[in-house]
C-alpha cells in the first residue's frame, strides 16, 4: 500500500519523509490556507523533497478555468498531480488531463457512482473521504470495500483507490485489509501509526537489561 502524508506544512514533510515511508503527498485549499504560504510556492517546494507523487488541486469551478489551472500546476514539476473536484466540470478536466498522460487525483467522492464516473474519466487515483462520511454515520470503509470490489471486477480500470479523509491507523489497516491501492494519511495518525505501549514497555526492558551486561557492540 502507498502511504501519501495529506498536509501543506513543509516542516511535517520533510520530517516524514527522511523516514523514508512516505510515497506521496496530498494538499487541498483549506490545508494551503492553514500552511499560511503562497500556493505555487509551498507546491513547488513539497514537490522537491518528495519525489513520489504530490497532489496540487484546481480552485476554478468550470472546465476551462481548472484546464489553465491544471496546466500552470503541471508545470511545476513532473511529479504534480492534478487534483479536480468530482462535479461534471471536474471530470471533464480529468478526461483531457488523462488524455494528456498528466496525472489526475478526482477528490471529494462520496459514493460508488462518483468513483464509477472517475474511472471512466480515466482518473488516475480516486480520493473517497472516509473520516467526513463518518461523521454522518454513514459507513466511510463499506464505501472503499464497495470501489475496490467494482474496480478489480473491470480489469480495463487502472485507477488507483486513494483513500482520504483518514482519521485514525485502524481506517489505515482496515482499508489495507480491502486491497485500497493509497491512503493518504495525517501527519499525526502516521506517527500513532508507529506507536505501541509494548514496543515502549519491551525496549526499556531490552536496555535495562543490556545495560547490566556493561556491554558495546562499537
Ligand atoms: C484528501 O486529499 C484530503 O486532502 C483530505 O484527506 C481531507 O481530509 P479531512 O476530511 O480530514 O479534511
């Protein structure tokens, strides 16, 4: 499974991604604004500590506008992928970005007819938000179990299930378990993803005891 770190903050980046686990990032408008910084900047700059994949989103609402736009992304970089929302609009973009061979992330899909339609657009990733249907109490991992189970029934379909809107490593584990190609993952729930009390509680036993022993390997 590719992990992807959905932030803007460039600090939360690099940190991240010297860990070496970090295949991709994932940025929208609300995370731009709260980085505080220029859009094309703080994409360009993320774009250069990660070489994987790094998803830049359109703020046009119509076909044209989110063209311009997603030409003027996809030139920053090679790796920059095209974020469109998933309105008719959207998909239309993503149908003459994939044509283009750019790279395309439709974001904002709540539903298993959203993602048939971006497959269709050729999206090359799909972004279901699982944490936001949650939140409504609807069932945001049936709805990654419901794609991967249409998407593996037409092998034809080459888009990738990007699963966003992640909250907790459980949502990361369990999407796995379906077969979801990429979570893109909060900082703070990558790092809880590390952690666990008997890995804290085995490694000071470990060196309490290898200190008795009055011992170096250098
Ligand atoms: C995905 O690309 C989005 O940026 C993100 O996962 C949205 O997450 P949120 O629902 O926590 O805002």
């Amino acid at each position: 499974m590719e992990f992807f770190i959905d932030t803007a903050d460039i600090d939360e980046i690099r940190e991240l991604a010297a860990t070496g686990l970090v295949d991709g990032v994932t940025t929208n408008p609300s995370l731009i604004a709260k980085s505080g910084r220029q859009f094309i900047e703080v994409i360009k700059e993320i774009a250069d500590v990660v070489p994987g994949p790094v998803s830049a989103e359109v703020t046009s609402l119509e076909y044209d506008g989110m063209i311009s736009e997603g030409r003027k992304l996809a030139a920053i970089a090679d790796n920059i992928v095209i974020k469109l929302p998933l309105t008719p609009d959207g998909l239309k973009a993503c149908k003459t970005f994939s044509d283009e061979g750019i790279d395309t992330n439709v974001t904002l899909c709540f539903s298993s007819a959203q993602a048939l339609l971006a497959a269709k657009a050729g999206a090359t990733y799909i972004s279901p938000f699982i944490g936001r249907l949650d939140d409504l109490a609807q069932d945001g991992l049936m709805l990654i179990s419901d794609i991967v189970e249409i998407y593996s029934a037409y092998p034809d379909i080459s888009t990738k299930v990007l699963v966003a809107s992640t909250r907790s490593p459980l949502h990361v584990v369990e999407a796995a378990k379906m077969g979801a190609d990429t979570a893109t993952i909060p900082p703070a729930v990558l790092r809880a993803m590390f952690k666990h009390p008997l890995t804290d509680k085995g490694l000071e036993s470990f060196m309490a005891d290898w200190k008795k022993t009055g011992q170096s390997i250098l």
